[in-house]
C-alpha cells in the first residue's frame, strides 16, 4: 500500500535537498516522478534550488484552489512518486486530495515541508498542521542551530532583530531585511528578551 509521508524540520536542514534526492534515486532506476510545489512559494519561480546548489524544474505549481487529486490522476497517474515541496504551504483539502493519491491511485506521496510558523506554532501553517494529523509517516530532518544545540525554531528576523508576531508570508519589500535562521529554544528566547 502507498503512503503519505510527511518529512519535516527547520529551515535549511536540507529538505528540498533531500526530495532531489528522492527524485534522482527513482529516475536512475528508471521511475518517473512528479515534482510540484505550492504557488505561494515565490522564491526562485517554478524551479526547487537548494541551498548548496542542485536544483530541478518541477512538473508543476499549484494554487490553493487546485484539486491535487484531479491534476495528478489527469496526468501524472504513470508515476511512482509524488514528491511536494513547502507543504507547509498545502491547504487541509488538499493534504485530504494527497491522501487520496496514495489510496486510490497508490503512489506513494512525500511531502516536505516546515511543521512551526515563526511564531513556534503548528496552527500557523494549515498544511503541515492537516500532514501531522493524516500522515502515515512522519519524520524529522534535524539541523543545529548557532550555538551547536538542535535547532527547532523558525526565527523571523527584521533588520536583525526577532519579531514573533506579524503575517506568516512577509514578502521583501527592498526596505527591510528580511532574514530567516533556525534557532533552538534557548536561543529563541535570548533573542526574544533582546528585541523586548
């Protein structure tokens, strides 16, 4: 039976590295896949880049009213595996429409994705909140944070100082640097009583 896989973890712990991965191993042994990421997901267009260099084309973006099921099932329904990148970003509907791949089409689907918002929270990102609750398999990716201890936390910075409150999706508007870095929970909060 195929199963839907939810791999997890802070930013930079190497998940789009590892879905490439993933995506080399089965067409080396001659499978087809089917790579797509969210619209949302603005960075570096239609493409999955990593930090550390690989990149890829994907099959296709979607939005959030795009029936997965129906797109995948229309044209992809050859493949051996679904491969989604900033899951996170995935509406509960279509975690269920992901399901549904996996049962009655029987491809395996791996999602990858953030699980906490900036805000420490599982609730900020519907998508990873309806993976935790349906996934048949959930795994961490790990990474450590600056000071060496297991990072955990998604800290938003602006200008260099932690803000833990404000929109999920903060485009870069020129004016403000905008920077991400997974930190661990000591250090989210030595950065948090600096920004008070």
């Amino acid at each position: 039976m195929a199963k839907l896989y939810f791999r997890y973890g802070a930013m930079g712990c190497g998940k789009t590295m590892q879905l490439l991965q993933v995506a080399f191993n089965y067409e080396e042994r001659g499978h087809k896949v089917c790579v797509i990421k969210p619209l949302r997901d603005t960075k570096n267009g239609t493409k999955l880049l990593t930090r550390i260099g690989p990149e890829r084309e994907t099959d296709f973006c979607f939005s959030e009213a795009d029936d997965l099921f129906s797109r995948i099932s229309a044209g992809f329904a050859d493949v051996s595996c679904v491969l989604v990148d900033e899951a996170q970003f995935l509406t509960a509907k279509q975690v269920d429409q992901l399901m549904m791949v996996t049962v009655r089409l029987d491809i395996p689907v791996m999602a990858y994705g953030l699980r906490l918002n900036f805000r420490r929270e599982d609730g900020g990102f519907e998508g990873a909140t309806r993976l935790l609750q349906q996934a048949h398999e959930i795994e961490e990716i790990k990474t450590i944070c600056e000071c060496g201890r297991k990072a955990t936390y998604n800290a938003r910075f602006l200008n260099g100082v932690l803000v833990a409150d404000g929109p999920d999706v903060l485009i870069d508007d020129g004016l403000t640097e905008i920077e991400y870095r997974a930190i661990c929970p000591k250090c989210y909060e030595k950065y948090l009583e600096r920004s008070k």
